[in-house]
C-alpha cells in the first residue's frame, strides 16, 4: 500500500497482496471500493469493456513474451523534475544509513554507473520506477556541494502506457540486484511475483513459475515452493507476516490447518502463543483436526510449556574434564531416580549432549581428554554411566 499519512494508505491497480485484518485487532480498517457493477451498463458499454479488457491482456502477454526496450530513450533529467512514484508498488525497505552513506560515496568518485528508470507523467515530470535510493542519494550530494554535474539524474525513459504488471516486475527484479532486504519484504516479493506471473497466463502451472522466479531470486525451487506454501495461509495470517507479527516459521506451520482453523486460531490464541513453536506444534499437529478439537488443543497449550530446553555452555579445556564429571553425575542421578517412572525412550531424551568434534579432536591429540570419556558423554544411553 502507498502511504498517505499516519491514519490512511492507499494502492493502485490491481490487489495482488492481501492486507486483511483481523477482528480483534486494535487497529480499524475501512476500505471504500469504487466498482460499477456490469449489469448496469448497456451492451455496448459491456462489449467496449470487453474489448479494453482483451487488448490490456494480449499486450500483457506480448511485454512478457517479448519484453520492451529499456535503452530506447536515455536523458540527463533535472531531479527538480523527478518524483517519487504513488502508486504504493515500492514496498522495499529504504537504504540503511550505512549503505546510503557508501552509495553517496560511490557516485561522488564515480558517478551513477545504473542510470534510473522512469517514466513520464501527464504533468511533464518523470516517475521513478526503479532507482530511489539513487536519486536520494544523488539528492543530499547536490544538497551539500549545489555542483551542476550533481542536479542532473541519468535517466532511461518508458512509455508512459506500461504495463503494470511489468511495472511492478521491474520494481521487484531491479530491487533483487543491488540492495539487501528483510525477510518479511523478500517473501513479500515472492508472493507478489508469482501472482504477477500467474495473471500473464503464459505458465501453465506452479511448476513453471517456481522455475522462473527460483532463476530471477537466484534460490533454488525448493526454496521457492517452501516459500509458496504461505499461499495456503488465510489472508489474515499473510497480513500479519508482512507486518513482521507473524514468525515464517509459525506461519508455515499454520498453512497446515483449514482456513476456518487459522482464523479460529488467529483470533482466540494471542501472537505470543502462536509464536512459541512448541506451542504451535500441539494446534498443528493435525492438518484435518475439527474445530472442536483446535478449541480443546486451545484450552490445553494455555498453561503447556516445553518438555525440553537448550543451555549453551561455554568452557575453559582447564575445567572440561572436571566438567564431564559433573554430567556423569548428572545421567546417573536421571537412572536412578527415573528409570522406575519414564520408560527408555523418555529417559534418552532428558538429557542430549552436543560437542565441538573439531575441537575434542584437538583436545585428545594433545591429552587434554580421553576419547572413551567423550563417547560416554555424548552417549544417550544412560547406563553407560555405570561404567564409568
């Protein structure tokens, strides 16, 4: 969404992210949809639109077929005459003071090596589609030294009449070329690229498009299909991943369960809840559970806390040996006082130990340890403590 100001966002064309909130949130949304309903228009207002419809799509198709000409008109383009696009496309997360700070320095000792990408405007000046953080950068210099060779933005021109769709695309693949993201904007241009690609209709299933955007994100398809299977989440949930309050682990998770079962969920189970992956794990653990048994689930993680926790220790090689005395002291005590009460599959998981092996490596070739001792220490059989 474009924002506006504190209270109102606005977008233009088409919805392809959904920003659907959830009942019981704190925040209010109202949106105001402007539709003429196609049954009130005569049959030659049908047909006409029917036509507009046709031809916006045979063009669609023929810019992504055959794509257009970036380099056909290059200017120098004063920045008084440079705005920033409204449309609300742009959702990237801004330069970093770091990385604007080295972009500043880069085109005062080199100049803009990518000229931006814009497009011109019924008022005569020039949008920008890609190249923000340039002309911002671009911007404070000029600001700062008033040189001439400064005011002036290298500049590849579009036809005003692009499409939107491959708008949108430019923003999204000019975005993955230079600049660092969040994980939460990375997903957000996924998503969004796949539903751009799957409305040109040239694809004919996941399959292809997995395949394209895995070539244009450098991941594999694996990763994009991981990433895709958030499509299966209500759009509730999607919201709150883009808005950072929804872990992508836990979202995954989610995409498990029916929609009437995520929105269930989302509403009586508070974020912090949703996020514990432990917790997570119980409400999901039955992608076709009923609702009466996600209410029952809901009632059961509300005092639920994990069985097993982790504790990162470190230690000096002085005090290691004396240290795997104490957890040798440790299994034994779990043998004797729970072998009568857990059977032997609980007892191994009470207690895991994990090693550097690169560094007990080091430590038995210089005789700081006894390799036997570290196999008894790592081992999840308990009753090797007895032959300590």
């Amino acid at each position: 969404m474009g924002h506006i100001n504190d209270r109102m966002a606005a977008t233009c064309g088409d919805d392809l992210l959904p920003h659907h909130r959830l009942k019981n949130t704190s925040i209010t949304t109202t949106y105001e949809v402007l539709n003429l309903r196609v049954s009130s228009l005569s049959l030659e207002e049908q047909e006409n639109s029917r036509k507009v419809k046709e031809k916006v799509m045979k063009k669609r198709v023929d810019t992504f077929s055959n794509g257009i000409d970036l380099f056909k008109r290059f200017e120098y383009i004063d920045m008084n005459n440079l705005q920033k696009s409204d449309t609300g496309w742009s959702y990237f997360d801004k330069p970093k003071e770091l990385e604007l700070l080295n972009l500043i320095s880069s085109i005062e000792s080199i100049g803009i090596l990518s000229p931006l990408v814009v497009k011109i405007r019924e008022n005569g000046k020039y949008e920008i589609i890609s190249g923000n953080s340039r002309f911002l950068a671009l911007k404070n210099i000029y600001e700062q030294k008033r040189e001439e060779r400064f005011k002036y933005a290298p500049c590849f021109i579009l036809d005003a009449d692009i499409d939107e769709y491959f708008e949108r695309s430019l923003i999204i693949d000019s975005n993955l070329n230079y600049r660092t993201m969040s994980q939460e904007v990375y997903i957000k241009a996924i998503l969004e690229k796949y539903e751009i690609l799957k409305r040109t209709k040239l694809y004919r299933n996941d399959i292809n498009i997995a395949e394209t955007i895995s070539k244009e994100f450098s991941i594999s398809q694996a990763t994009v299909f991981n990433y895709l299977t958030l499509n299966r989440l209500c759009k509730e949930a999607i919201t709150l991943v883009y808005e950072k309050k929804l872990k992508l682990k836990s979202a995954r998770k989610l995409s498990k369960l029916s929609h009437e079962n995520q929105l269930y969920i989302l509403e009586n189970v508070s974020l912090e809840d949703i996020n514990a992956t432990y917790k997570l794990k119980v409400l999901t653990r039955n992608g076709s559970a009923s609702l009466n048994e996600i209410k029952n689930k809901i009632e059961f993680i509300k005092d639920f806390v994990p069985f097993n926790t982790s504790i990162n220790i470190e230690l000096n090689k002085e005090v290691l040996e004396k240290f795997f005395g104490v957890i040798f002291d440790f299994k034994d005590y779990i043998h004797t006082n729970f072998s009568n009460k857990y059977n032997e599959k609980r007892l191994k998981s009470m207690v895991k130990v994990k090693l550097d092996e690169e560094h007990m490596k080091f430590y038995v070739k210089h005789n700081f340890l006894n390799k036997e001792i570290i196999e008894k220490v790592c081992s999840r059989e308990l009753s090797e403590v007895l032959k300590v």
